[in-house]
C-alpha cells in the first residue's frame, strides 16, 4: 500500500446516451424530434424488437468495476480498441470527470496530458502561450520562468519565439506543445496517445524524454494505439475491452494477447478434430506454433532473437514426396516472403505414414517490426499438387528495442521496409 | 465531484519514503452536498490571471481599431440616446447635460452587459480546455468578467474627459465608486455562473442574451432617470441591481442629488443573492460539464 501511486478500485463510469451523442440540445433540436416522433413511432410498429432499445434513459458503461494498481517508479500501458474506455480512464483520473462508482486513489501530484497544445491561443505569440499554456497545465509562474529557455531549445523555434503560432507550421506548432509538456514535472504523469505527433526526429526526442521520466523514477499512466511503443516503454500493460480490464500482466504478454484476440489467430493452433483439420489423404495437418530459442510459446519476439515457426503434420497415405512452406505477411498485407523446407534428409524422397514435425528458423535481425501473420501449408512440386494452405495459420508480434544495437539504431521513428536486416557496412575514406 | 486531500500519517505507514508525504487524492462519484471549493480557487490563482491577460491580450487583436472598440461601443449610444432621447423626446435628466447623464450610466452598463454576454458564453467557448485539462470551472466565467475591467477604464477614462468639457468636476463621494463597481461586477457575476452553466446544457441562452440584455438596459435608469418613480416604487426597483449600479454611480460622480441609499442597499441584497445562488447552481452542474459541453 505504501508503495503505491494509484488504486483504482471498482471504478465505473455510466454515460446516458443522449448526454454523449446530441452534445447540446436546442429549441430546434426539440422541434425536429417533434416532428421525427410519429414516424419513429410508425417504425417502431413495424419492428416490435427494436422497441426495447428505444427508451429515452439508455445508457452506456464506458467503464465498469475497473480495479488495477500503479506502483511508484511504474510506468503501466492502458492498450484497447476504440471505445474500450481508454480515454474516459484517463478523465476520470484525470479529473476530468467524475465517476458512477467506484473509487480512485492517487499519491502525488499529477500531471495529465490528455492533448498537446489545449488552451493554445493561434492570435499569441509563441513566448505568450508557453506561459499561458505551463499554467493551465498547473505549473508556477517561477516554475515556468526557470524552464523557459529549456522549453524554447527543446521545442526548436527559438526564432518565431515571438510570431503569433497561428503562422506556425504544423510541425512548429506541435513541437512546442509538446515541449511545454515535456517539462511538466509531476509525480504521476498521465499521457495519451502524444506520441502519434511530429516527424521522426521529434518522437525521438519524445521516446528519450519518456525514458528520462523512468529513469527519474516517476510514475506513469500511458494511454496508447502504439503497440510496439508500449512494450518498449511500459513493463506492465492493463488490456481494456468494453470498460472492463481484461488482462494486466507484463506488456509483452498483453499486447501479444491483444493482437491475437484481434484477429483470432494465436501463436499455437492445434486441431484435435482430424477431420476438421485442413488437408487432404495424403496429408493433414495437426498443430502450429510460433517459439523462441527455448522453444517457449510465444506471441512477441524480440528483432535481434531468432523465431521458429514449427508445424506438426500427419502424413496418412505413404510414398509422396512432400513440402512443407510458409508465407509471411505483414499488417498491411504486404507478402514479405513465402519459403519452403529445403532439408536435404526429406529432399525428394517420398515420405512413410507417420508424424512428422517441420519447423522453420527465421534469424534475428531480420525481419521488421510490426505483426505477422503466418500461412502454411503442404504441397507435392512434381506434379504440382497443393495440399493444404492454412492462411492465417498463427501470427506473432515482431518488437524492436531502444537499445540501439539492432538494425533501428538510434533512430526511434517509424521505418518502413518489410525486412529490416542489420548490414555489414564498409566505409571508404579519402581526405582532400 | 467530492475531492479530499489530506496529508498522510507517516508513523502509520512504516518505513519513510519521500512520496508519502505526498498528499492523497480520492476521487469518487459526487455526493448530494456541494461546497463552493472556494479554496481551491484560490489556489488556482495564477491560471485565473493567465485566462483574464489572455483575454485582455486577444480581444482587439486583428482589429484596425484595437482598444478604441472598449469607447466607441458606450460612446455611440450616447450620441443616439442624446439625439432621440434628450433632445427628440426631452427626457428629463436631473439637471445634468443629458450626454453626461447617458454617458456615465452607459459606462459602467457597458461594462456590465460585456460582462454578462462574455461570461455566459465563456464556458462553451472553453470547450476544448474543459474537456482536456482539470482546474476548478469557476475560473473561466470570473476571468471573463474580471476582463473587462481594463475596458471599463478606458471608457472612464472618456467620461472624465468629458465632465471637464462640460465644466463638471467630480464629488467627493467617487470614492465609493469601486464599490459600486464591484457591485455591478457581483451582479455580472451571478447571473454569468447562471446562464454559463445553463448554456453548457441548451444553447437556447446564447439566442437569447441580445434580447435578455437590451429589455434589461431600458430597465435600467440609463436613459431616463429613477427620480421619474414615485418613492416606495423607486427602492423596490433596487431589485434590479444595476439600477443601484446606476443611480450610485450618477449620485457619487455628478452629485445628483437623489439620495440612492435605500436602492443601492436592495440592489446589494439582490446581487449577493444572485451570486450566491448562481455559484451553488454552477457548483453543482459543473460535474456534468465535460460530458456534456
């Protein structure tokens, strides 16, 4: 207990709906339902069922007896789809505003992040809404004097300091909403979703200050859609689905947990029912996983370590030669690449009834980070006979490191490329 | 919401380490009973002066005429009051020149009416930062009320220039004009927490403000004077705080010799209540404000 940062203990949020669609309603709004009602009415006589639906208290549970905790020094992943009550997690902690049920408990000052840039004024000049900005942050006129200069250098617009930000670019803009938060100093930081801002070289800057805030031993609420970002940043994750928390564990866990759940493909299949297993006479398939090194299960791979991916099959009529393959793709359906098993023992040689386990090693360093969704499948090359082709057969989370030693280096931004592999290079030099 | 923060017993809590002394922040749903959270406010001072030198500093910007806005408003009703009601129509004007008689009350309702439009229409325009940031509401209507403060200066300042042209010196009596200032301040006040915190709901009141603050400016004794009523009718319209607002004002700059006492001491009752009673209305809808603005 003393240990603690945050207790959040049965904590709900109801919303009536029509306090959350119709944001206001007006004497117009009044009208216009005046004169909708008798044909929702008339509607309503056609489809019975819907009637239930129809009264006028319906209400929606954002959150719903949601209970974690925070230690000091933590910094916790808050993942889910949209909607999942992410963001009405953050109002309420934030308060914001206040919950149904439920309690919150919070040691230390807090400093929420919600947006960058709330209360940016376009007519004032950049100097004016730092100040502006710093306060309704809730940081002290001399708190904000003595970090002035810091918050100017790291923003990067030292010379339009003085230019109304409404003739800022974009990137301009951002840059120093985000550099006025990043010098809020609270206890507790709650943060969401500011990363999704900048160009690459700015969410570096962002990633190093977020890690500057653990070092120091502060606490952070971190509210994401980037996942590779929360298992970089955050040792723990709490997955949120429908306004109840799903799983909380370390963030590699949740997050692969989530990704799966989402495309319902995991990282080890088995079909126990032969007969609904995909496959023919010749051959069937019986099971598929994705493991490290180890050989341990698992959903996330870390881009410097090796990956298997085994698959375990029945061949039931003897005498064909087989192949097992794979296809690897990624989440905007790019084929990274297919391959095939070349092991020379199985080299064109026709294959007994039996089990047989294939499995496939894909080095570290190779591919790049983001999901991949994995199809198998086994065919005959000569004559030409597919099998079966499993696609998607499992699916695994491809995670880089801050570490600066993979192909990423120090460069923290997003990279394209399917494969990311880490190049010997040479360097020539000649001085003139 | 109901926030309590209290200091921590550390000889409870074993071994000492330097975040238990942090204080500690419950956040639970809202009870029935609504404190005014006045303290907080407080505490809360330095954003409340960042939001009144924001508005000060955005105001008249992009404008040709910038601050002359703060005069031309007051002065051009003066210049049309005098044509159709002093001269026109011979409004009897307490033996006072009649463009100093509308001028002087037409500062300080300028002031007035600027202050009520802005502060029932602060919330809404605050939309964003009340859905983004935690800081006590009350903040956003009192700083835009606080605002104006700057253009009723510059206004006045006008109103001296002319009592020197008419050859009228103030009385001693101006000294209790931030009085009666603040009176007219209280007033914008109360009725701005009303109709702020109603317009989150149903922006029915922007539509209506123009409207509601016109009747009330012929309400008030701005162009005619309150001698014009008979004296129990007079005092009972004190109800209407700016006519003590007015009236006071004339009485404490010019001299008009009409007593104002009784009327300036109902209008005071009128506006506390106001205050008072639009606070606690505010208080109590302020939960809501972010969901619903």
């Amino acid at each position: 207990m003393s240990h603690l940062a945050i207790r959040v203990e049965g904590l709900s949020k109801r919303f009536c709906i029509g306090e959350r669609q119709p944001a206001y309603r007006t004497l117009r709004d009044s009208l216009t339902d005046a004169l909708a009602t008798p044909f929702r009415r008339a509607w309503k006589l056609f489809n019975r069922r819907s009637s239930d639906a129809e009264g006028s208290k319906e209400t929606i549970w954002a959150l719903k007896d949601v209970s974690f905790q925070v230690k000091h020094g933590e910094i916790l992943g808050v993942i889910g789809r949209n909607g999942a009550g992410k963001s009405t997690l953050l109002k309420i902690l934030s308060r914001i505003t206040p919950p149904t049920g439920g309690f919150a408990e919070i040691r230390g000052r807090v400093g929420s992040l919600l947006e960058v840039g709330t209360g940016f004024h376009p007519e004032l000049s950049g100097r004016e809404n730092i100040y502006l900005n710093s306060a309704i942050l809730g940081m002290k006129r001399a708190e904000i004097g003595r970090k002035f200069d810091e918050i100017i250098a790291f923003a990067e617009v030292e010379k339009f300091i003085d230019t109304p930000v409404k003739h800022y670019s974009s990137g301009m803009y951002l840059r120093l909403a985000f550099s006025v938060a990043a010098h809020l100093e609270p206890e507790i930081l709650i943060v969401d979703e500011v990363l999704a801002v900048g160009d690459a070289s700015f969410q570096k800057k962002c990633l190093n200050k977020m890690e500057d805030v653990r070092k120091h031993g502060r606490t952070v609420l971190f509210v994401s859609h980037n996942l590779p970002a929360v298992t970089r940043l955050c040792g723990r994750a709490v997955l949120l689905e429908e306004g109840t928390v799903l799983q909380d564990g370390p963030s590699h866990q949740v997050v692969g947990n989530y990704l799966s759940s989402g495309l319902a493909t995991t990282a080890a299949r088995e079909w126990p029912d032969p007969s609904r297993a995909p496959g023919n006479h010749i051959v069937r398939m019986r099971a598929i996983r994705v493991h490290t090194e180890d050989g341990e299960t698992t959903d996330v791979v870390d881009i410097r370590k090796p990956v298997a991916i085994e698959m375990e099959y029945e061949v039931l009529q003897p005498g064909h030669v087989l192949v097992p393959c794979m296809g690897f793709e990624n989440e905007e359906g790019i084929l990274a690449f297919v391959v095939s098993d070349r092991d020379p023992e199985w080299r064109r040689r026709p294959r007994p009834k039996g089990t047989f386990r294939s499995t496939a090693w894909i080095p570290g360093n190779f591919l790049a980070e983001g999901r991949l969704i994995v199809g198998a499948g086994v065919l005959t090359e000569d004559p030409f006979i597919i099998h079966f082709d499993e696609n998607p057969a499992v699916s695994f989370l491809v995670v880089d490191s801050l570490d600066a030693d993979s192909a990423r280096g120090d460069y923290a931004g997003r990279l394209p490329g399917v494969v990311r592999p880490l190049l010997q290079w040479t360097t020539a030099f000649r001085t003139y | 919401m109901e926030i309590k923060v209290s200091a921590l017993d550390m000889k409870e809590s074993g071994p000492v380490f330097p975040e238990e002394a942090a204080p500690l922040l419950r956040i639970e749903p809202p009870k029935g009973s609504v404190s005014l959270g006045l303290r907080e406010v407080w505490e809360y001072r330095e954003l409340l002066y960042f939001l009144i030198w924001r508005d000060i500093k955005v105001r008249y910007k992009q404008t040709v005429l910038g601050a002359a806005w703060a005069i031309i408003q007051p002065l051009f009703n003066m210049l049309i009051f005098t044509l159709f009601f002093g001269r026109l129509a011979k409004m009897p004007s307490d033996d006072i020149p009649y463009p100093i008689f509308s001028f002087s009350a037409l500062v300080v309702w300028t002031f007035f009416s600027n202050a009520l439009t802005h502060s029932s229409n602060s919330l809404v325009g605050s939309a964003n930062l009340i859905k983004k940031v935690y800081f006590p509401r009350l903040a956003v209507p009192v700083a835009a009320v606080l605002s104006g403060v700057v253009d009723f200066a510059l206004a006045f300042v006008v109103l001296l220039g002319m009592m020197s042209y008419f050859r009228i010196a103030p009385t001693w009596n101006s000294v209790w004009l931030p009085l009666l200032l603040l009176l007219a301040l209280v007033t914008a006040l109360g009725v701005g927490l009303w109709l702020s915190a109603i317009n989150v709901q149903y922006r029915d009141v922007h539509h209506t403000l123009p409207f509601v603050t016109q009747f009330w400016m012929f309400a008030t004794p701005i162009v005619y004077p309150s001698s014009l009523l008979p004296e129990p009718w007079r005092t009972i319209y004190g109800i209407n705080p700016m006519a003590g607002v007015v009236e006071g004002f004339r009485w404490a700059l010019l001299g008009t010799d009409t007593a104002p006492g009784p009327i300036i001491i109902v209008s005071a009752v009128a506006a506390v209540a106001l205050l008072v009673s639009g606070a606690f209305y505010f208080r109590r809808m302020e939960n809501s404000f972010a969901d619903v603005v």
